[in-house]
C-alpha cells in the first residue's frame, strides 16, 4: 500500500471518528429536543438586566444579588461590562439596582460568573464572592456588602494555579469556598472541540481556603453550578452533559466523598438550595445545540427543574417551567422566596414569576 493510500485510510478513519463524536456530543446536548412551553403565572421581564443575569442568589431578608453581562465562550454577549445588581424581593417595585463598586476595582475587565453569598456568624457581614473572567482568565474576588450605601467593597482578588477554569462557587468561610472547573485544559481550542468531541470527564471541584488549596473531586464532563445543603453537611455538584446532580458529603478534612448521583434529563447550569426544606431549584438549558449553535429566529430555550428529597431512596424531578426561548433564552438558574422564582439567563433577561 503506497504513502497515499496510507493518507487517504488515515483520513477516511479520522473522518468517521469525528463524525462519530459530533454525532454523541449532538445527542449529549438533547439537539433534537423540542420544548413544549410551560408558564407560571405573573412572570415579568426585570428592568435593568438585559444582558444576562447568569447566577443569582437571596439572602433570608430577600435582597437578591444577580452577576450580569457575562461574556462566555461560544454564547453570545456584549461589549458592556460586567455588573452585580441587587434586588429586593421585599419591594413590590420589584427593580434592580446596579451597587456601586470600589473606584480601585477594574471594571472594565469585570466578567462576572458564578456568585456565592456568606454571612459571618460572629457580625453578620455579609461576604460577596464572584467569579471573574478578565481576559477570560480565572480568578475570584471577594467583596464585602454594605448594605446602607448599597455598595461593595473589594477586599481581595484570589489566583490559584487549581482555579484555573472556574465556573461557579460555594463559600463556606470567610476565606474559603468550593468551586467547580468545567473545563481540563486552558487553551480555547483544546477547551471548545477536543474536549467535547472526545469526551473528556477531567473537569473537578477545588477546595479553597488559605491555609490549602486541593481538588476535592473529579470526572466530570463538565462540572457546572455547585451549592451546599442547608445543613452544611453536603455539597451539589451539577455536572452538564451527563444531565447529573451529584450529592457529595463533606469530610472533616474539606475533601468530598460521593453519595448519589441523580438524573435530570436535560443540561442543568446552576444550582440553588430553598433554605426551608432543602429543595434543590435549577436552571436548565433543554436543547443546548441551539445554544452553541445560537439562531435568533430558532432560539435556544428554558427549563426549570426542581428536585424535592434529593437524599431520599426516590428523589422527586419535576419541571416547573419551560419556554421554548420567545420568551427567555438560555436559562441559568432558578431562585425562590416568599412563593415568587426569579429566573436568570445566561445571556438574556430575567424573569420574576409566582409560584401559586
């Protein structure tokens, strides 16, 4: 068999090879899903926020921190900067305000991604972490909330060689968090095909404290949005193209051990936990091909998922809402109180909706 033959299989073998992963990634991102609306009552369009409202988070009081204006790879965005806005849930004006930032702070590079909330115990200060994306880079800041001046105050920015794709966070101290990296690799093209198309479950979970830094849990295709129990005791995992939540308990040492894993039968992004009775609520992508491959006139759409005891023998999955993207693209998270579901996006805008 001469050189050019050799070529010529090689190319032919290759070809099937790829072709055989595009069509498994395809299928992975439920391409062929067509959603079947299902609205809630009452939902409205929040003011301010037309650029995205990718992670959202409430305190007890119902002030909702929102991150806005993420420019992610693949997903469309635009050239404003990043914001954090805060909602009143408490407020029936039910409007957005941007809170101020430090004059020190970069914001022109801000790209604000997953956020997490935590109140110190000893003063009730409340601690802001964001994830940040500057040049598409990975690193956290940590700001502190003044409430009266609605306000933050930028503290400290943290880099770790381990925190290098990050993706979403959950504080567990002051100084100290778990976050997900839904990628291995940190070059773009290595990141957006090879990974996908191979697939490659390398994606982990780091712990975080300034005393050590440590993956905690690994395999992943992709780990995504990540919460902790309302006892402490556990930790969530979403992991997207495997349409799984993973429930990890927490070890004395900060590392994770695996629980159970349940699935959700489309491709989750955040997770958020009721306080109340430990409901896990989730913002889902239904068809994300349509999202990677985004067409205004044939949008990506939006599901909500709810799963009710989550660490019993039969956990309950319920979709709540559904929209085939004409009235919210890409959702991204989901959030209650008070019988109200604030609705984020990715790239889109916000949604207020009661529940009753």
């Amino acid at each position: 068999m001469g050189k050019l033959a050799y070529i010529s299989l090689f190319v032919a073998v290759l070809s099937v090879l790829l072709g055989e992963r595009f069509m498994n990634l395809r299928k992975r991102c439920l391409a062929t899903r067509e959603i079947v609306p299902k609205h809630l009552p009452n939902c409205v369009a929040l003011k301010n926020l037309d650029y995205g409202s990718e992670d959202i988070t409430i305190l007890e009081n119902g002030l909702a921190f929102i991150s806005t204006g993420l420019k992610f790879p693949g997903l469309p965005s635009s050239d404003v900067p990043g914001k954090i806005f805060l909602l009143d849930l408490q407020d029936s004006q039910m409007k957005p305000v941007e809170l101020r930032m430090p004059r020190n702070f970069d914001l022109d590079s801000f790209n604000p991604h997953g956020i997490s909330v935590y109140i110190d115990p000893s003063d009730s200060t409340v601690y802001l972490f964001v994830v940040n994306h500057p040049q598409q880079k990975s690193q956290v800041e940590l700001f502190k909330f003044v409430e009266e001046d609605r306000a933050l105050e930028h503290l400290k920015t943290i880099k770790h060689e381990l925190l290098y794709s990050v993706n979403d966070i959950v504080a567990v101290g002051v100084d100290s968090f778990y976050a997900t990296n839904d990628h291995y690799f940190n070059q773009e093209i290595l990141k957006v095909f090879v990974e996908p198309l191979l697939p490659l479950s390398w994606a982990n979970v780091v712990y975080y404290s300034s005393e050590e830094v440590k993956v905690v849990s690994e395999g992943y295709f992709f780990a995504n949005g990540i919460n902790m129990s309302p006892d402490n005791r556990y930790i969530y995992v979403v992991e997207f193209f495997d349409q799984k939540v993973h429930v990890l308990e927490r070890k004395e040492d900060n590392s994770l051990a695996n629980v159970k894993s349940v699935a959700v039968g489309t491709l989750c992004d955040n997770v958020e936990v009721d306080p109340e009775n430990g409901d896990l609520w989730l913002g889902c992508h239904p068809n994300a091909w349509k999202a990677l491959m985004f067409d205004p006139k044939d949008p990506p759409g939006s599901e909500i998922i709810r799963i009710q005891n989550v660490h019993s023998d039969q956990p309950v999955v319920t979709q709540v809402y559904a929209d085939n993207g004409h009235v919210i693209m890409g959702s991204s998270v989901a959030a209650t109180y008070g019988g109200k579901l604030l609705i984020g996006s990715v790239f889109h805008k916000a949604l207020c909706c009661d529940l009753q």
